[in-house]
C-alpha cells in the first residue's frame, strides 16, 4: 500500500500541466469581443478556467501553467488574484505564459504549436509527464487516475474520451479503439463518426485532454513545426501522427469509478452556455457544486449577502429555483428559473424568467425579461420588455440557434462604446476590491 500511495504521488510531482488558455471562442458572439474564453464568467462567482484549475489542485497536480494569447487581460487579472496564492518555494505553481513569439515572429498557429513555442520552458520543469488540459470547459475530473492508467499501460501518450451521440460527435475528435482501449484510428470532425463497437449510436469523442511522455512529446512537435503542411493542431495532427508510430491509449472518462460526480460540458456556442449555467439552478443539479470533497476555488470581492426587499402585493422580492450570488439587491421584484452573477439589482415590479444576468447589470421597475443573457454592465430602463416579441428581439439583440437572447450595454444603448466602457469600470472595481480565495 506504501509503495503505491508512494509512487502515484511521485507521478504527480513528476507531472507538469500546460493549459491551452488562448481560444477567441467566437461562437460565443459578444461575451468574447473583449476577453478571451476561459475569463468568461460563470455558475455565479466562477471563471471558466477555475474548473480546469480546481480539477488540478485536487488531483494533486500542482505545476501548472496557463497560455494566453487572445485578449488575455481579463483572465489575467483574474489568474493573479485567484491563482497566485501557490507556494514556489513548495514547487507549486499557477504560471501566467504569455504569447511570446518564442519561434520566429509568429504568434501560436494551432495548439501543437503553442506548446511547441514553449518547450524550452517544460524542459526546464524537469518533469517526465505533460498533461495538456483546454481551460475552456465546464467539468470535474480527477486527473490522477488518467496519469496511472498512462502508466500502468505503457502509454506514451493517452487521450481522455467521453462517450457522445453520433451527431454531437462530428464537432469533435473521434477515436475508434481496439479491446484494449488502443487507438487505432482518429479523426477530427469527422462527417461519419467512427462508431462505438456494438453501439450504432454513439461514438467515443475527444475531450481536449491528453498526457504525453515528454520525450515522445518533444519530438512529435518538433517534427510538427519543420512540416509546413500541418495544421499545427493536436487534434488534426499530433494525435493521427502519434497512432502510427507510438502506444497511443483512449482514457474513457464516464466509465470510470471514483466516487467524484462525472460531468463534462463543452460551452462552446450561445445555447450551450446558457444551457450549462441554467443546469445550476435546477433542484438536482447535474453539475454539483456543493461537492465538499470536490471544491471548485475561485476568487470573490468582498460584498454583502444576497437581500430581497418589499413584501407588499405585486412588489415583493423574492427568487424562486435560481441562484443570487453575493451583492445583489432584489427590490420588490420576482426572480424565477434565473441565475444572477454578483452586484446585480432588480428594481420594483420587474420580472425575470429564465435569465442569466453577467456581474453588474441593473434591471429598472416594471421590467419584464425572458429567456436572456445579460451581459456585465447591462443597465436596463425601466419598463424594458425582452424575450416577449421575437420579431422585435431579432431587430435589436443577439439571437442564438435555439432562441436564447444576448443582450450587451451599447444594444440598450445604440453606443457602440457602452460595453467598453462598462468593463473597464468592472475591471477597475474588481482590481482594486479586496479579494480571498473561496470554494
């Protein structure tokens, strides 16, 4: 038992995480014009990035360094506060890499190439194990158990997988895999999804996590980058290439027994964004955030609780199935089937139903939203009507695939520098606001 706890944990210290924090996640629309994907918002209090972190944290892994490239201040901002409590001198760490054009005056062409740009940094970590991690997804995994597996297999390199229905599954890489969870095959996007065997409705889909040996990864990057036809991709190249020549192992995520909630959302689109944070306020959440043994650490100003005001007919404030985070004001207004963020106030006789109001949005008296995404710094006047007429909502708002309304400053406003101004007053706040580290 000894020997075993000893050597998974030497594992753990011989591992180093690299995660890919760069993407401009333009289906996204306009919660990305001004800061990459991972800052995103979410849950409440959270970033998205916090999930990918925390996942590190408690998995034991504690060398972790994040790349930026695109519109990175904000997730800066937010990894210095959140994220810069690691002890160094205790060989732990949340690094800040920014693009550095490392190799010639390109900025990173792909995700292989990002990591390739900064191999002289992982070869001075010393470390025998790279997990490669996407900070752009919603989930809980412990990482730990992929790495034995990479192990105890002989792999030098394995990809975490997640089961997916056939049409879901052309949006992401595919593996087809033998009895022994080999690869064999893998394609990315495919428009015929390789097939589970003995399932004709599912396939086995990437999830953007792979470990790698670091030699094996050193020299397939390397290769990569002289190969002036490559995608620079690890999904459309590094992977493909890997399963001709190296052990290449698919780690299936949702079959594993580990006592910790299995979940894994990609937000990648509008609808699925809002999908995932709707999921919270639900009774039973699929995504259980008062996990104990699972913490997700963020990040929060110091603001006062939650207050509802007015008990009076037709102004009472109350919520009903939703979340209301710290700061916020419910003024004699109802909040049903909602998720609101930090600092946001509802005025009197407003109504809200199935919204997700972003940190600091203000709804004025006599409002009635539904089926809305407001983002930070909305200030809405009073006797707003939205989500109500879709032919008006498509005229003055951004409309997703499934009907689900995003609404920024300057579409209130018809200035184009409203959103603008409105978050660099949030960052300004939130910069100077005193901070601590919470779960």
């Amino acid at each position: 038992m000894f020997n075993a706890t000893y050597a998974a944990s030497a594992q753990l210290r011989d591992t180093v995480a690299i995660v890919l924090a760069g993407g401009k996640g333009k289906r996204l629309k306009h919660l990305t014009h001004n800061r990459a994907k991972p800052g995103i918002p979410f849950g409440g209090k959270y970033r998205i990035i916090d999930f990918t972190l925390s996942n590190c944290i408690n998995s034991g892994i504690r060398r972790v360094d994040v790349l930026t490239q695109y519109k990175a201040c904000d997730l800066v901002f937010h990894l210095q506060r959140a994220w810069g409590h690691m002890r160094w001198e205790l060989g732990e760490y949340v690094g800040i890499v920014p693009a550095q054009q490392q190799k010639g005056d390109d900025w990173y062409k792909g995700t292989a190439d990002a990591v390739f740009q900064n191999l002289d940094l992982l070869r001075r970590q010393g470390c025998k194990h790279v997990l490669i991690l996407g900070g752009d997804h919603i989930y809980k995994m412990d990482y730990s158990l992929m790495l034995a597996e990479h192990v105890r297999r002989g792999a030098e390199l394995t990809v975490a997988t997640i089961c997916s229905d056939v049409e879901r599954a052309k949006s992401f890489g595919v593996c087809q895999i033998n009895e022994a969870q080999r690869i064999t095959a893998f394609e990315e996007k495919p428009a015929s999804p390789f097939l589970i065997p003995g399932d004709d409705e599912h396939a086995l889909c990437s999830m953007g996590i792979y470990i790698f040996d670091i030699d094996v990864l050193e020299r397939m990057l390397i290769t990569d980058a002289n190969n002036e036809s490559s995608k620079h991709d690890f999904g459309y190249d590094i992977i493909p290439e890997a399963i001709k020549h190296h052990n290449v192992y698919a780690y299936v995520f949702n079959s594993v027994s580990d006592g910790i909630q299995h979940y894994w959302k990609d937000v990648g689109n509008l609808d699925e964004y809002y999908q995932a944070n709707m999921d919270l306020v639900s009774v039973s959440p699929e995504l259980n955030l008062y996990d104990e043994r699972w913490p997700i650490f963020t990040c929060q100003e110091q603001l006062p609780g939650a207050k509802f005001v007015f008990d009076d007919e037709g102004c009472r404030g109350e919520a009903v199935d939703s979340v209301v985070s710290a700061g916020c004001i419910i003024s004699g207004a109802q909040v049903k089937n909602s998720l609101l963020f930090s600092r946001v106030r509802v005025e009197k006789r407003s109504q809200l139903d199935g919204c997700i109001l972003l940190p600091s949005v203000n709804v004025g008296r006599d409002c009635k939203i539904k089926g809305a995404i407001l983002a930070e710094g909305c200030q809405v006047p009073s006797g707003t009507v939205i989500g109500y007429d879709p032919v008006q909502d498509q005229k003055k708002y951004c409309v997703s695939d499934k009907g689900i309304l995003l609404i920024t400053p300057e579409m209130l406003t018809g200035k184009p520098e409203a959103l603008q101004s409105s978050l660099n007053n949030h960052l300004n706040t939130t910069w100077l606001a005193s901070s601590q580290l919470t779960h």
